[in-house]
C-alpha cells in the first residue's frame, strides 16, 4: 500500500520531529503488547492477526456448518459487531450481481427494520432446506437489544419453516455473557470473544473470519496482510512509520481547528470500508475529557465517493468552509476497458476516444487533487495495491494502528464509547414502560 503525507499544506518536518517524540514511548509500550501476548491491554487487538486459536476454532465450526447447498448467511449484529465484515464483502462482491457465482450471500440485518426483516423472512421461506440457511449472531455484551431482537424474530421464522435446529446458529459474544450461556445450553454453535478487543477493532476475530471464510475469502492471508501492517506500524523511527505519519498529520490539522476527516474513496466498492473506517475513527477518538464534560474531543468523519459524488459534495468541498482533511483512497491495479473509437458520439467529450476507463478516472482523479492544491485544502493518499481482501486487510489494520496513536495524541482513550450506553439505557426503560 502506498502512503503520502506531503500535500500543499503537508506537516512541517519540525513538527513531525516534535510530534513524533510525543508517540516514540507509546509506540514502545505497543511493541511490548504485542512481544508480552495475552489479551490484557486495551490495545490487545495487535495480538488476533497472529491467534492462532482463532483461526483454529473458527475452521473447525466451518467444517460443521457449509454445505454445498448453502445460500442465505444471515450476519445479525451491528457497529462493530458486522461493519468490518461488510466492508470486505462488499468490496469484494461489488460487480456480484454482473457476474456468475456459486458462492452462498451474505445478509447483514443490523437494524430492527420491518422491511428488511419482512425481507429476510420470505428468503428464509424460499429455502427448501435447513441447510440452506445459516444464522450467525454476534454480540460482545450478549444484551444488544437489536441484535436479540432481530435474532429472535429471524429464528422464529426458520422454526416455522424447519423446526428448531441449534445447529444452523453460531453465537458469538464474550465469555460468560448471558447470550453465550444460554447458546450453549441449547447446543448451537459459539465462539468466544476476547473481552479487551473491541467490536471496531475486531474483523480479524471470529466476527470477521468465520463469515468471510464462508463466502471463501483467504482469511489465513489477510490475517498474514494486517500482521505484516502491524510490525511496519510499530517502526521505531516515525519517519519511516506511515501510520504514525497520518496519525501526527491528522493531529497537526486537529490543532488548526480542522475538525472533519473525509474518506474519498475512488471506488464504488471501497463505500462500505469507508463506513467502516467512519465508525473507527468517531466512535474512538469523539469523547469528553474524563472530569471535564465541558471539554468535548472529535473528528467528525464523512466517506464521499469518487467521482459520482464530485457532483453533489464538490462545489460545497472546493467552494465551502475549509474545515476538513481529506483522504484519498484509490486502487493501483483493476481490470480495464476502453471507450471505442468508433464511437455513437465522436464530436461530444471527443478526448476520451480510445482511452480506458482507468485512464479517464485517473485524470479525474489528478484533476481532483490538483482543484484541492489549488484552494490549498489538505489531504493524505492512501492507494491500495489491487482489489483483493489482502489489501483491504492491509488497509483496515494501517488504520486501526493510526486510531489508536491519534486517541494518544489527544489523550482520549480510543477503546471506549461510554456515551452510547445513554441511548441504550433510555431504550431499555421505554421498552419496559410499554
């Protein structure tokens, strides 16, 4: 993956320096983490890529569950619990509906919607056997009140249709939760989280692995990819640490009263890992100082996507206030066509006449970044080496390493997300009420 840090108002060296001496002790306490093992620090989501044990009981579960006749994977959770996995797959599974596949779906219920519930019942209805449906349900509490709830209504359908059957259902949430307890009295299958690796933090868990396994994505080299990213990640030497380098850019601008971080994602298929990325960074670093509620800390994160959306958000982001950093996000390598050269209009757009594909998003691309220098708006450029889950994993484990020296930098802590209990709670005493 290529990284640059050095845009028309690019972070002067001498604060990279200053900056840097900032991260150089935490960068060795990470480095102890990961030396030391065992999940007992916050940070212990260094430690999955190389868990062995993970990888282990996730295969051994996949043995038990795909069948050839597999069709409708059902992923109920939601955040941290199913954004990860959803942003490989749909990444990967982009051009699925242009293309043959014999692969099985995913379907990701994460909201108590009733149309999408309706929906995933009358899928549930179309199967003509058990094994054709599969439900996976994932919640590191084992209380979400969304997650038990969609959950209860899907495998009340199923049982209409087939009978209760524990052994097309994993669980998956923290050891002794009051979902994980109850899953194993029943006989379904279950997985176990590590209680210090949070639901943003953990795609390369069980919560990514086993679904991204079923649809026969090479989890064994992403893990490989996001551990090769940690050991560059961890690089002593901050100007040779590309994590470390976003990291202290975003916090130079942070400083400068640029309060938003925009993902521009030259690619439809990369949405979702900007979404992904969307709830990593603002459900990390968006808190209030602990004893001073006065003192509120956050980046609001935006994702915009390339070129479509330079026609509804560009005249607000080159014409607008400048109060955000941008990251540019692209692909080096994909397939290409070309316009012809004989073509239904020739005299309209004639420059493009014999050009490929890639090569007209390429000039918009420079064109965009030009516009950007132009109005000196900062941004970063991340460009990943091809669309492959590698890369994806690559990227997402480059920016878990940057979230967690940012939260540093700010002195927040990047592992929490006390304030989202408030809505949970209220939600509890209204259902309660009623």
């Amino acid at each position: 993956m290529y990284f640059s840090h050095k845009t028309s108002k690019a972070i002067p060296s001498s604060a990279v320096e200053v900056l840097g001496g900032e991260l150089t002790p935490y960068l060795a306490s990470l480095r102890r983490t990961v030396e030391q093992g065992g999940y007992t620090a916050p940070e212990a989501s260094l430690l999955v890529p190389t868990d062995e044990y993970m990888q282990t009981a996730v295969e051994a579960i996949l043995d038990k569950v795909y069948t050839k006749s597999l069709r409708f994977v059902f992923v109920i959770g939601i955040g941290g619990s199913n954004l990860g996995t959803k942003a490989v797959y749909d990444a990967m599974a982009s051009a699925r509906d242009l293309a043959p596949h014999h692969q099985p779906r995913l379907i990701f219920i994460d909201t108590t919607d009733s149309t999408l519930l309706a929906t995933a019942q009358a899928l549930i209805k179309k199967a003509e056997h058990a094994n054709e449906v599969l439900f996976i349900i994932i919640s590191k509490s084992g209380t979400t009140t969304e997650t038990i709830a969609n959950a209860e209504i899907l495998l009340a359908s199923f049982a209409d249709r087939f009978g209760r059957n524990a052994r097309r259902v994993i669980v998956m949430s923290e050891t002794g939760s009051p979902l994980l307890t109850a899953a194993r009295e029943q006989q379904m299958h279950t997985l176990d989280l590590p209680p210090t690796v949070g639901g943003r933090y953990s795609v390369f868990t069980p919560v990514g692995l086993l679904p991204l396994a079923l649809m026969g994505f090479g989890v064994r080299e992403m893990r490989t990819a996001a551990h090769t990213r940690i050991e560059k990640s961890l690089h002593p030497d901050v100007v040779l640490n590309d994590a470390v380098l976003s990291a202290l850019t975003q916090y130079y601008f942070y400083r400068d009263n640029i309060r938003q971080h925009d993902t521009f994602v030259f690619t439809p298929a990369l949405e979702s890992v900007g979404k992904w990325y969307r709830q990593l960074l603002g459900e990390s670093i968006g808190k209030s100082v602990v004893g001073d509620d006065t003192k509120r800390i956050g980046i609001t994160p935006t994702v915009t996507v390339g070129s479509t959306d330079l026609h509804s958000v560009g005249q607000l982001y080159l014409g607008g206030p400048r109060d955000r950093l941008t990251t540019f996000v692209s692909i080096q390598s994909r397939p290409d066509v070309e316009v012809p050269s004989e073509r239904a209009w020739p005299d309209i757009v004639p420059m493009i006449s014999g050009k490929s594909a890639n090569t007209v998003l390429g000039a918009i691309e420079a064109g965009t970044k030009a516009a950007y220098d132009t109005n000196n708006l900062p941004y970063l450029e991340l460009k990943l080496d091809a669309l492959t889950p590698e890369a994806i994993a690559d990227f997402m484990q480059f920016k878990m390493c940057e979230t967690m020296m940012l939260g540093h930098l700010l002195r927040v802590n990047p592992f929490d997300q006390p304030h989202v209990e408030q809505y949970k709670t209220v939600t509890r005493q209204i259902l309660e009420q009623k």
